[in-house]
C-alpha cells in the first residue's frame, strides 16, 4: 500500500536522507515509495491487475489457492503502478 499516493517524489533522493531528518515516518515513505518505487509506463503496458477481476488495484490482502493447486499471496493494493516492497 501507498500511504503517499498524492505526494510529489522526494526532492531529495531517499538514500542521501539521515534517519535523524525524518520527521513524519508516514510521509517520508510515500515520498521514497513515489520516487523509486512508481514504474512509470503509460496506455496500461505495465500496470499489474487482479488475474480474477482484471482491476488494478487490491483492497485486502488475501491468501487463495490458484488453478494449479498452489497457494498464491495477493498483498493489499491501492496504487496499480509501484513495484512490491518490504518495509
């Protein structure tokens, strides 16, 4: 999840950042997400969707078994254009 989607990308890059300059956790996420994180296609090439539903975006997270037999994890989703990340 983004907790960032409207926010510009950090106009400094993340990683010249100090963790003593970080003020709002919250915001200082959204901003380093937005910045190295978004892919930046156009016309859907690269957007990911919902195999199922064909939307891009998945409000839970939810853990299902898929049509071979394996179990497939499908983390929560709000924003169709930022690559999976572990915080």
């Amino acid at each position: 999840m983004n907790p960032g989607m409207g926010l510009p990308p950090a106009a400094v890059h993340p990683c010249r950042k100090k963790f003593s300059q970080i003020e709002d956790p919250v915001r200082d996420l959204g901003e380093l997400l937005n910045r190295v994180q978004r892919l930046k296609c156009s016309n859907g090439y690269c957007q990911r969707v919902d195999r199922a539903t064909g939307q891009p975006e998945e409000p839970i997270t939810r853990l299902f078994e898929n049509e071979r037999g394996l179990w497939e994890l499908v983390t929560a989703r709000n924003d169709s254009l930022l690559n999976k990340f572990i915080v």
